[in-house]
C-alpha cells in the first residue's frame, strides 16, 4: 500500500496526515522487504515464497506484477540503485545475487551470486560512489564485497545477530544494529575496519535503522518500543529517546527536506515526529536505597526497613529528572514532548508543577494504517511511502 503524504501545511502544531493511495494484494506468503522504484510507478517486493517480483502500476489503477522471479531460496531483502539499474536481493540460503533490470522493467539480467553469509541475511547495501555492496546476517557477520571484481574485501564478527545495517558514503562508516540491543559503528577501508565505538541505549534488538547524512544523524527503532537518535556527527555522545509506540518499531524513514521522522511499528502505527524542534537528553535514572524525597526504604533495604519498623517499597523514577522515588512520591501522570514522551508517563510532584501547558505541546502525530508493520521505504521525491504489511499486503 503506498501512502502520501499530503502537501497541506502544518497547522496549529498539526503534522501532515497520510492519504492512502492504492493496496497490493496476491503475494502468498510473507513479504519481507519492498521498495518503491524511483521515478516510477512500480514496487520491488521479495518474500518468503522465494520469489522477487517487479509491480507495475497499470491502466486500471492496480498495480501487477511484471516479474515474478523465482530465487533459489526466501528472499529475505533487497536493494535497487537508480543509476545503474542494479538490484541485489539477499537470501536466506546466505548468498546474495546480483541482478540488472531492464529499462522496460519486464526482464531481470543475473550477473552475478555472492556467497556472502552462512545464514539468513537481514540486510544489503549497495554504494555506487565506492562500488562495494555491504551486508549482515544472522550468522552475527558484517561484510563487504567489491562490486567490480565481486571478490570479498573484509568483515567483522559482531557477539550476536546483525539485524541492520546502515552506511555513510563520504565518511565510509557502517552502522550495524543487532540482537543484543547495540549499534557497532565501523570505520570501513578496502580491506580492512576500524570499530570506532558500540552505541548503548536500547534494552532489545535493533530492528532498523535511517541515517541523516546532512544533520549526522542516526535514528534507530527497536523491539523496547523507542526510536533513539544518535547525533552522531556532534561527537558528544548525544542521544535522544522518541516514546510514542505501545509495540515493537519496525520501519524508519527521514524526510530530510521537511525534516520529519516517520516511524513505523508492529500494531500499524505510523508515527510523524517533527525533527525541527530543539528536544532535551532523558536524564540517567539514579540508584538509591531510599525514596529521595520522604527516605523510605525499598523492599531491597533490610537494614533500613528492620530500623523503621516499616515494609520496604517499591522503587519508581522520575522521567523528567530522574530521581529514585516511591510511589507516594512520583504518582503524577504527565506527557513530555521535548525529551521524547509523546504519551503519559510517571513524573514527581516537583516535576509535574514544573511542566507548563506549552511544555505539553505534542511534536508528533500518529496514524492508525491497519496492518502490522514490516519493513518501510519513503520515495520523498514523490512524498509516497510504502509500508509492507503482516497480512501480506503493501500499502
């Protein structure tokens, strides 16, 4: 299903609504991956029927295949260059196979496999400027191939499943997100890597990630329901939490010219954050064996609990300032859209007077498409988005 996003301007705070314009419907088993072909009213879909198919939008309105490719195992992913006309689709057999397509878009043109992975694989990145295609799978490997001689470079062995991977041309740094919640930021060379440091914030996997290449910005979405962004280019070690999804993120898109952030999770929830406004850093949360504010003891505290004659309470924090507190004490209910909170969540009593009717002012807005998220692909040249579903289908 492709959704656009309407040229309306914002109004009274309001982020510009999707319009659904069309539904793909008859792949029989589960799309994996799909992609909108630039300049063109066509779709690029793999799934686990092994098959790759090439979708042409035709004089009816409805979109049919004009390929329909048998692979020798699932496609798992995908990725197309403009340019060259070059498509490279990962399977899970581990092995990715190089294909040109045709102008007509009605013939694939196989030029080349490589034997790249000993399990699925989770991502393919093609970078025409250094002619090298960049991959990860489930086998916990990152690498990378040259285009030209199709002759392995290097690779590097993450301690878990690489799940993602992103990757910046001019600078040659790989993102690579995995199983255990990290991001592994690689400094790439022709045939060897520099690991320049693993980004911390997530407490589960890393299930896809967007790069700013103008702002330095990385986004990253993940199975703990946040998107956090990493101001990569700053130096600092600057991170900002985006909590407005009740399920697992599993699509990300920026949208660099209006500079908003589309989110995409597994209940069919697009969420729309304005990436203009000037956000705050969440606080660490402190550790205490006492409530902050009245001293009472947590249920962890025997010391403490046996000199007051009281039963120990469960611990709570602030997310405003971060403050250890008991329940009594940090009971308030309030959203904080500057450091990321776009739905209620636990504030103290200090905090929640602090916290201003502005203060409240929503930076996003979010959108209900009816079928759990895959994977998404923003053609922002067309304001189109296209969002592969669960039950099978793209919109």
């Amino acid at each position: 299903m492709a959704t656009e996003i309407s040229q309306e301007e914002r109004a009274q705070g309001n982020i510009r609504k999707p319009v659904l314009l069309n539904k793909i419907e008859g792949c029989p088993d589960t799309i994996n991956m799909a992609i909108v072909i630039p300049k063109e009213d066509g779709v690029i879909s793999v799934s686990d029927d092994k098959t790759l198919r090439v979708w042409l939008k035709r004089d009816s309105g409805q979109y049919w295949p004009s390929i329909c490719h048998s692979m020798p195992a699932e496609a798992s992913c995908v990725d197309y260059n403009k340019e060259t006309r070059l498509l490279f689709v990962g399977q899970d057999s581990g092995s990715v196979t190089e294909f040109e397509l045709t102008e007509d878009y009605n013939r694939l043109l196989h030029r080349r496999d490589y034997v790249a992975h000993q399990g699925r694989v989770t991502a393919v990145k093609f970078s025409l400027s250094c002619e090298w295609l960049l991959t990860c799978s489930r086998d916990k490997y990152f690498m990378w191939h040259c285009t030209e001689t199709g002759r392995r470079l290097s690779g590097y062995q993450a301690t878990t499943i690489c799940l993602c991977l992103e990757f910046d041309e001019q600078s040659k740094y790989a993102f690579v997100g995995d199983y255990s919640g990290q991001i592994s930021v690689l400094k790439l060379k022709d045939n060897t890597f520099d690991l320049v440091t693993t980004l911390k914030g997530h407490a589960g996997s890393i299930r896809c990630l967007s790069w700013d290449a103008d702002n330095q910005l990385l986004f990253s979405g993940s199975f703990d329901q946040s998107v956090v962004v990493w101001d990569i280019g700053s130096r600092k070690g600057t991170a900002f939490e985006l909590q407005g999804h009740k399920e697992k993120v599993q699509g990300l898109a920026y949208a660099k010219t209006s500079h908003q952030l589309l989110t995409g999770s597994d209940d069919g929830i697009l969420g729309i954050w304005d990436m203009e406004v000037k956000r705050l850093e969440t606080p660490e949360w402190v550790e205490s064996d006492v409530c902050q504010k009245c001293s009472s003891p947590f249920f962890w505290n025997f010391r403490k609990m046996w000199a007051d004659k009281k039963v120990g309470m469960r611990q709570h924090h602030c997310r405003h300032c971060g403050k250890a507190l008991c329940h009594a004490c940090c009971s308030k209910m309030s959203t904080i859209p500057l450091m990321g909170y776009e739905y209620e969540v636990r504030v103290c009593d200090a905090c929640f007077e602090q916290i201003t009717p502005e203060d409240k002012a929503p930076h996003a807005t979010f959108h209900d498409l009816k079928h759990g998220i895959v994977h998404m692909h923003l053609d922002e040249s067309r304001k189109v988005l296209l969002t592969t579903g669960k039950d099978r289908i793209m919109k």
